[in-house]
C-alpha cells in the first residue's frame, strides 16, 4: 500500500470518528453511548482529521 493510499484511508477513518462523537453530542439520540465517549471520539477524531490532512498535504507537494 503507498503513503498516500494510507494516509487517505486513516484521514477517512478519522473523519469518520469525529463525525460518530459531532453526531452523539448534538443529537442526543443514542443514549447507549455515554456522552463522555463521544467527547472523546470527536476530539481524538478532530485531532486525527488535522495531523492526517497536515500529512496528506505534505505528501501531495512532495
């Protein structure tokens, strides 16, 4: 798998978290997760989206 390939793929999956946590705290409609959880899959998902996009950028100039 190239770089590039990975690196969309964990930008994808971290899209992806951070919108499960965004989806929880705003809705209020899946009460079987623990609100304290979806604060944490929107931060690390947050933080994931931004590190994965620094480095998806980094390889596209190179």
């Amino acid at each position: 798998m190239n770089n590039k390939t990975g690196t969309i793929i964990t930008l994808t999956g971290s899209l992806l978290i951070f919108a499960f946590g965004m989806f929880r705290i705003l809705t209020e409609s899946l009460a079987s997760t623990p609100l304290f959880a979806a604060y944490v899959f929107a931060i690390a998902g947050f933080i994931g989206v931004v590190s994965n996009g620094m480095a998806l950028r980094k390889l596209q100039t190179d």
